[in-house]
C-alpha cells in the first residue's frame, strides 16, 4: 500500500551491475579522449570544461507508493546530468531551457565536432555511475520542456518509469529532435 518502499527485483540487479560495468569500463577506456577533449576545451573557449544541467529522471511516486508530497511536480526526480561543454559561456546569469538548433551560434567549432560524434556525451557515464541514468533509455529532458511536452503529447510522462539513458530509441535510428 501507499508509502511502501519499492523491493529491488534481481532483475533490477543485474540491469544495475551491467550499467555500473559498462560505465566503468567505458570511463577507464575513454580516459586518454576525455583528457584530450578536456584540454581542447580549456584551450579554445572560457569556462568550465563539464557542464552541469539539470533533467528530469525516473518517477518511482506512481508505481511503488513513493514520495507524494513534493511541493513541485517536475515528473520525475530532477538530478544533474553532466556533458563536456560545447557552446560559449552564456552572458546573462538566468540560464533559460531551450533546445539547440541545428546551427546553433552559442556552439564553438570544437563544440560542433563534439556533438557530431556525440563525445560531448562521455561524461555521462559518470550519472550512470551515480545510479542518475542506465546506458540505454529515454533521453532525460531539462524541467521546463519536459513539463511542455508532458502537456503537449499524450503518455510523455511514462516515459519516466524507467531510468533515462545516454542513448535512446531516436539516436539508435538516427531520429534525434526529427519530431
């Protein structure tokens, strides 16, 4: 009943022990890229090298009698989801929630070479790590527009029953932001 503490599956072990795995080696065998992409970042542009953004996460309140009482419904946990920094230090202080465009100006030309081959996306394997994220499932959304499509497409939020991944069904067939 309600407020019961969801009972972790040997499934749910063993999907957690292949992520933890996958990561680990995944870091260990991309250290020498990732210290070169570092560098390159620190070298051609200002700021931070990782950049820090908040998404939206798994949802466990509707399924396993979770945490109902959150002041602010985002649809899932929030969590801070990290990337190797490909766009220029934003002037203003209040960050907005906006998708990239395709030829996006804020992107640096290392910025665009990151994301061609999506190693701007590394870092990640450090959320799964954390336990923030699996190795494959829905791609998390910032707060703002997750709440936007929430309303806009019906049966979004299921999407958060699972844990989101560094890579999902639209990047496994070449559909990113397609629609």
């Amino acid at each position: 009943p309600g407020g019961a503490a969801r009972s972790e599956t040997s499934g749910d072990r063993a999907r957690r022990a292949l992520n933890v795995a996958v990561a680990a080696i995944g870091l260990v065998a991309a250290a020498p890229v990732m210290a070169i992409i570092a560098l390159a970042i620190k070298l051609t542009s200002k700021g931070p090298i990782i950049y820090r953004q908040t998404r939206v996460g798994v949802d466990r309140r509707k399924m396993y009698g979770g945490n109902h009482r959150r002041v602010q419904d985002f649809g899932g946990l929030p969590f801070t989801m990290f990337k190797f920094r490909t766009m220029a230090v934003a002037q203003s202080r209040k960050p907005s929630e906006v998708w990239a465009a395709p030829d996006d100006p804020r992107v640096t030309a290392l910025g665009r070479v990151l994301r061609k081959y999506r190693l701007d996306e590394i870092p990640q394997l450090y959320n799964v790590l954390l336990g923030d994220m699996n190795v494959v499932g829905p791609r998390p959304e910032q707060p703002t527009i997750f709440a936007e499509l929430r309303e806009q497409i019906p049966g979004y939020g299921a999407r958060q029953r699972v844990r989101p991944g560094i890579t999902g069904w639209a990047q496994i067939h070449g559909r990113n932001l397609a629609s």
